[in-house]
C-alpha cells in the first residue's frame, strides 16, 4: 500500500506555473491566490501534477512535452470518459473540473480534476495488508471492473468514442504499429505474436467501455473499507471487448513474482496469502457481469501481454530519447521481451493452457 511519491517538479516537464494559475482562476472559484505544484513519480506516459490551494487538492494530467507517437497521450479522451461516468453513473471516477486544448496556457492540453484520498496498492500480493483483508480487495476491483463494463456506452453520450465492431483487430493493429515506431531490436516473441493475433479475432464482437490500463495500481480504494473510491489513469480507454480489460487484470497470474517492475504472482502460494486464484477472479467476473462464460481465454491473455511489451517498449524508446516521466523507465522498457516471451507462450498452449 503506498501514497504516490510526490517529487519536485522534473526538469523535462515544467511549465509556466504563473500563466496555469493565472487561467485556473478564471476557472475554479475556489482557487486561492497561492497555487502550489507538484509532480507525480511514477506515470510512465502522461505527466501527472498534485496542485494545492487554500486547503484544496486538484489532480492536473498532460501530454507530455515533445514529439509523441500519433494518437498517444490523448487527454482530451481522459476527460470525456471519466466526465461521461461521473454524470451518469456510479463508476467510481473522480470529478472532473475542466479540460484546456489551449496550448498557449502550459504548452500542451491538460485537464484538471480533484484528487480523491485513499490507499493504493500498487502489487496483487498486497503484502502491506492483513492476509485475511487481501480477499476482499481483489473481489472488489473484479466488481467494479464488472460495473463499468455493464455502463450503456451510447446511453452515457459515449457512442463516437470508438467503433463498436472490430475492437481486437483494431487494437492488435495499433499496437503492432506502435511497437514498429519504438523498436530498438529484435524481439522474435513480438514477431510470432503479431502474426499470430491478427488470426484469432473472436467471433463475436462485444462493446463496452474498455478502461485499457485496469489494474490495481490504477484503483484508489477507500480509507477504510474494501471498496474503490476512483478509477484512475484512463489514456488508452475505448469502446471494446470488455475481456481484454478482465485478461490485463488478470496479468499477473502469468508473470513471475520477485521480477522488479512486473507485478508478478507466479511463485506465490495464493490461498495461503490470501489472493483469489485466477480462476476465483474468472467466476466473480462472470456473477457480477451476468456473462455465462469466458471463451478464447487464452487470446485475450496473449493480446493483453502483448500489448502491454509494446507499450514498454514505448516507454523504452523514449527513456533513450529522454522524453520518459519516470525515471526508472529504462528498466520498465528492458522488460518488454519477457513480456512477449510470456505471450507467445500462452497463444501457443491454447485455452486449456492459459488458466493458471
């Protein structure tokens, strides 16, 4: 369980603080006349800053500085979905107060939002918590990622969002291009995978909000109950198959523990720690969402892993070009081929391979 590190604001991503809080006045009426800024350690993509004024907390996110790849970084999306969820249902998301596509105000668009108090747990092992209370937690991320995915996304005002048919082809192209645009090196694992995938697209197409990063490090959970309070970091949201997203959270169950930066849980002996099997988490879903089962479980788990190497071969990229907002972004990329190794692995065990 951890408090996000707040650090000084780095170098590479400061901005005109006079000129933000000279246009959030005309903003936020209740902004005092000190504004106080501070950066987020930690996010790999959008730059995130903790501002404070006259006992208020607000949460600014924004493109980061320099060339970005093409339809990366998009905050102006950020905004429209977790504005759309909080006016219209009860998703946990924080409010949000403005989004600024003037440039001219800090060099890129940003957004602001309020900053919402709780706990983060960034590991699934959750080794901060009472074995007994670890349960409880992962059963209510499970439940609110059920919760989302049963929002009308037309009904919300978020039918241009993104197309409702052909998500998995879509995505497994995207991602294909964006690892294109970011290789440093070989990777064979990435190859067979993005020829394999394009093959396995499901035969029925579904549509939900697809949350795209959903994993407990992106959950803010209430102080004191087992019980999400927020629903953070929606960069790569979209209209798609709701299992993509339950595949990422379940990523863990097929990535080794002790490995620094992957959130691993294989290795660990669930039921004695407390942490529902992968299997458990598949059943909840499944009762919560009222889906009577999940098929192609292993295309979605192969699709999640790569996506995600070639999201870490992006931060890689950058970190070598000095654009990355953390700075343990070097050893993030590095890991990307373990991740597609994993991959390949599961799309070339089947179905009854993939459940761990």
């Amino acid at each position: 369980m951890n408090e996000p590190e707040l650090i000084d604001v780095l170098p590479a991503h400061r901005f005109d603080e006079a000129a933000l809080a000279q246009y959030l006045r005309q903003q936020l009426p209740d902004l005092g006349s000190e504004l106080k800024v501070r950066q987020f350690q930690g996010g790999q993509s959008n730059p995130t800053y903790l501002l404070e004024s006259a006992g208020r907390r607000y949460v600014l996110r924004k493109k980061p500085p320099g060339k970005v790849l093409p339809s990366a970084h998009m905050v102006e999306r950020e905004y429209k979905v977790i504005r759309a969820l909080s006016e219209h249902t009860a998703v946990p998301v924080p409010r949000v107060h403005l989004l600024c596509e003037d440039e001219a105000i800090i060099g890129t668009a940003f957004y602001v939002m309020d900053h919402v108090e709780g706990r983060i747990f960034s590991h699934p092992a959750l080794e901060g918590l009472a074995v007994d209370d670890r349960h409880t937690i992962h059963l209510a991320a499970v439940d609110t990622l059920a919760e989302l995915h049963k929002v009308d996304v037309a009904a919300v005002g978020l039918g241009d969002f993104g197309k409702a048919q052909g998500y998995f082809a879509r995505q497994v192209k995207r991602w294909s291009g964006q690892y294109q645009a970011s290789r440093t090196g070989d990777m064979p694992a990435m190859e067979n995978l993005m020829q394999w995938l394009p093959e396995q697209a499901p035969e029925r197409d579904e549509c939900a909000i697809a949350h795209g990063d959903y994993r407990l490090g992106n959950l803010i959970f209430d102080p004191a109950e087992a019980r999400v309070a927020a629903i953070l970091d929606w960069e790569l949201s979209t209209v798609g198959h709701p299992l993509a997203d339950l595949a990422y959270f379940c990523l863990p169950y097929h990535l080794p523990a002790g490995v620094d930066g992957l959130r691993g849980l294989i290795g660990i002996d669930l039921q004695a720690q407390g942490i529902p099997s992968e299997q458990d988490v598949l059943a909840r879903y499944c009762q919560q969402s009222g889906r009577a089962e999940v098929a192609d479980w292993h295309v979605f788990v192969a699709f999640s892993l790569f996506r995600l190497a070639a999201i870490l071969q992006g931060v890689y990229a950058r970190a070598l070009q000095g654009n990355a907002s953390n700075a343990d972004a070097l050893q993030v990329g590095q890991r990307a081929g373990l991740l597609a190794e994993a991959g390949w692995r599961i799309a070339q065990g089947g179905d009854k391979g993939a459940l761990s």
